[in-house]
C-alpha cells in the first residue's frame, strides 16, 4: 500500500495534441491518431481521432526544459504506462495494458495511462509523451514519475529523458521487452533480411499489426526504422546515453518453450522451471529468429517479436514465462497462463513493490 494518496480525479486541459479523461483516478492520453494494432484487428475496431502536427509538438517539447517550479511531492510516485508498437488506448472494454492500471490502483497506487501515435519514430512518440508527463506530474502534483513501458513505448522514453531532457521528471524506467539492440524482425519486414519474400513481410505485418497497414506507409515505416538493429546500435543508442538521475531497469520475455538459463542469468529475479507456448499469432515472426540464428535449430531465445538480449537495459530484473502479447495481459488474459503460470497484474505489482523498495 502507497505511503500517499492524490485525488481521484485528475484533470489535464492545456497540452496540445492530448486529451484527459477523467474516469476514477485514471488519466487516458490520445494524440488524436489511429486506434491501430492487433486487438482492432480482433474486435473490429477501425480507428478514432483526427492528425495532429507531430512535427509541432516535438518541438514545442524540445524548447521546454524548465523543472517545476512550484512545491510538488516526493515518493513514493505515480506510475506511468507507456504502449509500445500499434498500441492504443482502448478498444471496447480492453486497454493495452489489460487492466493493469485498475490493479494498481486498488492497492491505491496512482497510474496514468498515456497514449501516442501507435506507428512513428521514438523521436515523434517521444515527444508526445513528454506532454503526457508534464501533464501528469501537473495533475498529480508529483515531483517525479515512474515509468513503465513496454515495447518502443521504453524507446520513446528513453528518447524523453535523453534528447528533450526530461531527466529530472523522471525518476525511473522500466522496460518490458523493448528492443534496446533492435530486433530482427524489424530487419525483416524492411526487406533488409535476405530470403523473406514480399508475400512473406506482409503476413508478418498483418499478424502482428493487424490489416490495412504495409511498410509503404510513412509512419509505420518510420517505427520499424527505429528498430531495426543498425538504427538502434549505431544511431539510437549513442544519440540517447542514460540520465544519471534515472534508474533504469528491464524485464524480458521468454516463449517457445525455452527455458533460456544462460540468456536469463544474472537477473534479480528467479527464472523458474516453467515454459511458455508462443501465441499462434506469432508463430510466423518467430521464423524470422530460426532462419537469422547461428544454430537455426535452437534460435535466440525470444517473445516472438524480441530477443532476450535486446530486452536488457540497465538493472535486469530478469525473464518472465510469457511472449510479446502476454507480457500485457493480451489478448484478453482474465486468469494466470495455464501453462506457464505467468500472472501479468502480479508481475506489474512486484515491478511497483521494488520501485517503492528502492525509495521511487
């Protein structure tokens, strides 16, 4: 239980390219893009909102540097979940984070929910979810925030605290399988994989992404430049070094039936005996690690869509038994895996209990 509570509802009114909605003391914010990804495809959702000037607003950003001025509150802090890739805020009765946010906060934590442009650069989703940040620390009256994100969402963040210096708004990042080394299945969806046909690159798109979208679009072009493994080892990460203000952790995900002992050795976390069965929706992806892997019959182990490898970013918590989808819960997951016994509300609860062990 938190050492502190904030009022039940919070109210954001002056960010461009952000909306409030105040709904218990959950705060939803939408850029106005697309409501895109798997789960639309699932339940039929085709999208909401109108464009904004993305080009603007990371540059309204970049110009605010100022640290709060006026008296704000120490931690524990309020967390923030940032969405990665085709994420959205919510489709019907599901949110990306599936009902993680109202987890939290029956055990009185206060959680924000952010939204950004479900396909761009970090540099433009980055950008937007500065605003969301400033927004919540001016509702809640906050000194700090916690983040936690999965996916590009731990990019976008990364880009936040480094290039627009957010540092001092931000007093932690934890990563779920976000991509810190590129992941290869970026490569192949860009053509930059040899031995993956045209046909092939769009039944991967539309699987994990959902219909409608090809690489020819601008925007989810630019998302999968961001992660393709060049873009990230020899651009992102240089350009983008960690705050010293920051504490950064990182989880990763393991499926396919892979123990991954090696991979996931030195986290703080225990691994466990128990093994993961990738989602059939990620089946296909998962081809594209056994066809790059040194031993074809015993790929990298991954989540389907990242490595274990890539995952790691400062302090590791270490693996979970779960692929890209149940990492959040999705698609819809109301009980713990029954194969893997993975528990995604439990995981982001023990995630918040060693943030506020390690006086965040």
């Amino acid at each position: 239980m938190r050492r502190s509570k904030f009022p039940k509802v919070l109210k954001i009114s002056k960010v461009p390219a952000v909306k409030a909605l105040a709904d218990g003391n959950r705060i939803s914010v939408a850029a106005r893009v697309l409501c895109a990804g798997t789960l639309g495809l699932l339940v039929g959702s085709t999208g909401c909102g109108e464009g904004v000037d993305l080009a603007a607003d990371e540059a309204q950003v970049a110009s605010a540097a100022a640290p709060l001025t006026t008296a704000c509150k120490g931690a524990p802090y309020p967390v923030l979940l940032a969405h990665g890739m085709a994420g959205f805020d919510r489709i019907g009765p599901i949110n990306y984070f599936f009902n993680v946010a109202a987890d939290l906060r029956a055990r009185g934590e206060t959680v924000i929910e952010s939204q950004v442009a479900p396909f761009e650069s970090s540099a433009v989703r980055g950008a937007q979810l500065a605003h969301a940040i400033d927004d919540a620390l001016a509702a809640t009256r906050a000194c700090k925030i916690n983040v936690i994100a999965h996916s590009q969402g731990g990019l976008d963040a990364r880009y936040a605290i480094s290039s627009l210096r957010y540092g001092d708004r931000i007093a932690s990042l934890v990563t779920v399988s976000t991509p810190h080394q590129g992941t290869v299945i970026a490569d192949a969806a860009l053509g930059l994989v040899p031995g993956f046909s045209y046909d092939v690159i769009n039944a991967i798109l539309r699987a994990i992404y959902g219909s409608g979208h090809s690489t020819s679009e601008p925007s989810l072009k630019a998302s999968l430049t961001q992660l393709t493994r060049d873009n990230m080892q020899r651009r992102f990460n240089s350009a983008n070094r960690d705050d010293a203000r920051v504490k950064y952790y990182s989880i990763a995900g393991r499926s396919s039936a892979r123990l991954a002992s090696s991979e996931c050795a030195g986290g703080l976390w225990s691994n466990g005996l128990r093994v993961d069965l990738l989602d059939p929706l990620l089946v296909l992806p998962e081809t594209v690690f056994v066809a790059t892997s040194p031993n074809p019959l015993w790929p990298v182990p991954n989540d389907g869509l990242v490595s274990v490898e890539s995952a790691k970013w400062g302090t590791f918590l270490g693996c979970v038994p779960a692929d890209h989808f149940d990492e959040i819960g999705q698609l819809a997951h109301l009980i713990p895996d029954i194969v893997s016994g993975y528990d995604h509300k439990a995981m982001y609860r023990k995630v918040v209990d060693k943030l506020h062990r390690d006086g965040l």
